[in-house]
C-alpha cells in the first residue's frame, strides 16, 4: 500500500483556527497517512521554562502551569463552539485536565538531579496534549482516526534530550502496532519530537525533533513522500524575519539539505535527511496557510534550484576559550580531554578553532549546563567565555552577501571555505 507521512509544527496547530485547517487539508484527499504532530505553539518552551525552575529553585510553576492549561482549554472550547456537539468540549477537557493532573504529579515525584531525565519526563507531554486534542477534534469533525502514542513504536536508548534511535526495534514496533492499523484506518496520529526507552520511559530526540520523527516514521513504513507543513511557501534562502527579500527555493538534493541542517537552517531538523535519502524518498516543504501551492522538494536531484546565497543565524552563542594550565601545546590528547567533557555534557559544537596553546568553541547557550560544564574543565585548563554572541552562516556566498550579513559589526571568528562562510559576532 502507498503511505503518506506528513508532518505538523507548532505553528500549524497553535490556535483553534489552526486545528481546523489541519482538518482542512487532510480532508481534502484520501490516502494512507501517518501524520506527526508537534506541541501546541509554544508550549514546548513553556514546559521547558516549568522544567528549569524546578531544577534551579525547586519552586513551585502554579502560574505557568495554570496558563499552559487555560491556553489548551480555550482551544478546545473554540474548537467546539459552534457545534451542535458542546457536550464534546467538556469531554475533551475532562480527558486534557487527568492529562496535566499527571504531569502536575510527574514533576513533583521526578527527581530534580538529573536535568536531562527531568526534562525529558515532563516536555514530552506537550505533543501527547496536542495529539489527543487533534486525534479527538478530528473523529468528531467525521475523519476517522487511530491515535498511537510514539513511546510505544520510536524506541531509543536512554540518552534523554538527544536519544537515539534502536532502529530494529522501531522497525518491529512499527510493522506490528502501526501497520496493522492502516488496514482498519486511514489515518493515523502519533507524537514528534518523542520517544521511548525499552523501560517505557519518554525520550526526547533533540530540540525540532518532529521532522526527524517523521523522517523515522517514513523509513520504517516506506513511505512514498514526507510533507513538513509550515508557516512559510517552501525553504526559503534566510528568515523572511530577518532578511527583507527572500528567495523560494524550489528544489535541492539531499546533500545540500544535510549541508544546510548541520549548519543550523531551523526549516529542517539536522538529522531528518539521511534516513529520507537513504530509502530515496522525496521530503516535500509546504504552506499549511496555501495547501495547493507548489513548495519546495528534496529529493535527489543534482543541483539546487535556483542557486543564492542561503543565510543562517543562530542567536544566543557562547564562545569558550580554552587553554591548558601548563601552557602545553593544544596537542590531540589535549583536544581528546576536552571533546570527552563537551561530550558528557552533551555540547553541540556550532564552531571550533584552535591555536597553538588554546582552543576556542562555539554552542548553543545553555546556562543550566554551562556551570558544570566549565568546573569540569576547569581542574586542567583556564577557561573564559562570552555569552549573547550571534553566529551568522553563508551557504553559497558572495561578497555582497557577507556585507548584507555582518553590517560592520564586531567579528569575532571567521572561516571560509569555498561555499560557506562563518562568522561569530559580538
């Protein structure tokens, strides 16, 4: 049979609007789908921010957490208003209020010393929210559907925040619990961004991990395309929030997708490419806000089409200097130490550079993790270290490009090769 994954952000369902244009377009054609749901909006960084003020002052969120509630709760009741079926609106609530009864219950018994376990036991509940409030909207709206939640068939090991994938085991869960069910239905719901232990404990796969989510889901089922739906008419070649005129890309190869995800391009999780590209099929980016309009595909084509400048940026930098306390060389066994430490810690190098006696990283800020991070380096080296740093990436460059990036601001890194250029700003 032919399945069709398809996959919604945030913004896609943010809003009761938002749920019925989903609707809207999966009604529209009749296929085989598995589609993949992200959390509502924000609620991914709400949660997050509920998760570090238990760990940091182990105080009490009843603020946030009754906002996170009252946000879903109007949802469900817009969604409803207008229909003959209200008494549905007060199912739905009933069912999302046991729903944040245990993760209320959740932070309170999780121990708070490992962040990445307390952070990966209580952010998941925001896309199981959101799939139970789509899954039921859309069986009463008359779209039949199986909701199967992604612990139970992504299965990972336990490193939580950025686990990874147990592929033969996915792939078993899949063809017994997900397969089947495309007999009985054609359409299914399931989570992004979630995943589960051989314990059955919740995994997260990294911070926009739906789209690689999907990506999994697609290799194991085969499928014959994966759509991202977006709040943008394709990938574009910058942030239309950041650069005036942008440019629509309308298609590239994998490679340059993998390219533009290490790099950090926010349309596309790093890690969704590979599995697409090898069971070659073809990744479509789409508007949600124009469903019939062509986006963009990746594919294996052999050039982008067209070729510009592709602009990357990636705020809240730190930049670590590092130089070993008896002003040894920045040999490899020195180099060996301190990957060891980024790696416990689990760093994310955006950027790196070295010199004779120091080396210099650029990551993703993290202030609950930066403390540990510089005391363990600190019993070998002299460590110092900038924080609110930008780093701006060029894919295809030119010089007018570069000018049009760096406005004369402060450089505090550069690197060039012959496609990209890097730059870390003050």
């Amino acid at each position: 049979m032919k399945i069709y994954v398809e996959k919604f952000g945030g913004a896609s369902v943010n809003s009761a609007d938002a749920v019925k244009n989903v609707e809207k377009i999966l009604s529209a054609e009749t296929k085989k789908r598995v589609v993949v749901i992200s959390a509502m909006g924000k609620t991914t960084n709400k949660l997050e921010n509920i998760v570090n003020l238990w760990f940091n002052e182990r105080k009490f969120f009843q603020k946030q957490f009754d906002e996170l509630k009252t946000y879903h709760t109007n949802i469900i009741q817009q969604l409803f208003n207008n229909t003959k079926d209200s008494n549905k609106a007060e199912e739905l609530i009933n069912i999302i209020e046991k729903i944040f009864q245990e993760l209320k219950q959740k932070i309170q018994i999780t121990p708070s010393s490992d962040y990445n376990f307390l952070y990966d036991s209580i952010v998941s509940f925001g896309e199981r929210i959101s799939t139970t409030i789509v899954s039921f909207y859309l069986n009463s709206a008359g779209l039949k559907n199986k909701l199967i939640h992604a612990y139970h068939i992504i299965k990972t090991d336990n490193n939580y925040r950025d686990a990874n994938i147990n592929w033969n085991q996915t792939q078993l869960e899949i063809d017994s619990k997900v397969i089947p069910l495309l007999d009985e239905y054609d359409l299914i719901i399931t989570q992004g961004f979630v995943g589960g232990t051989k314990e059955n404990l919740q995994t997260t796969l990294g911070r926009e991990g739906s789209d690689y989510s999907a990506a999994v889901l697609s290799h194991c089922l085969n499928a014959t395309s994966m759509t991202v739906w977006k709040d943008v008419p394709g990938l574009l070649n910058a942030d239309p929030k950041r650069v005036s005129e942008t440019v629509k890309i309308l298609s590239m190869p994998y490679t340059e997708a993998v390219e533009l995800s290490y790099y950090g391009a926010s349309i596309i999780h790093p890690k969704t490419i590979k599995p697409l590209e090898n069971a070659k099929i073809p990744l479509f980016i789409k508007s949600f806000l124009q469903p019939s309009e062509e986006g963009t595909v990746i594919c294996e084509s052999e050039n982008v089409k067209p070729i510009v400048p592709n602009f990357i940026f990636k705020d809240n930098q730190i930049l670590l200097s590092i130089v070993p306390k008896d002003l040894s060389f920045a040999t490899e066994r020195v180099l060996s130490e301190i990957f060891r430490l980024l790696a416990k810690h689990k760093i994310k190098v955006n950027m790196m550079q070295n010199s004779a006696i120091s080396f210099s990283v650029c990551f993703d800020e993290n202030l609950n993790i930066l403390p540990s991070l510089i005391n363990d380096l600190e019993k070998e080296f002299f460590v110092r270290y900038n924080k609110g740093l930008q780093l701006v990436t060029i894919r295809h460059y030119s010089n007018e490009a570069i000018n049009k990036a760096i406005h004369e601001r402060k450089i505090l890194i550069e690197q060039k090769s012959r496609i990209t250029a890097q730059y870390l700003l003050d």
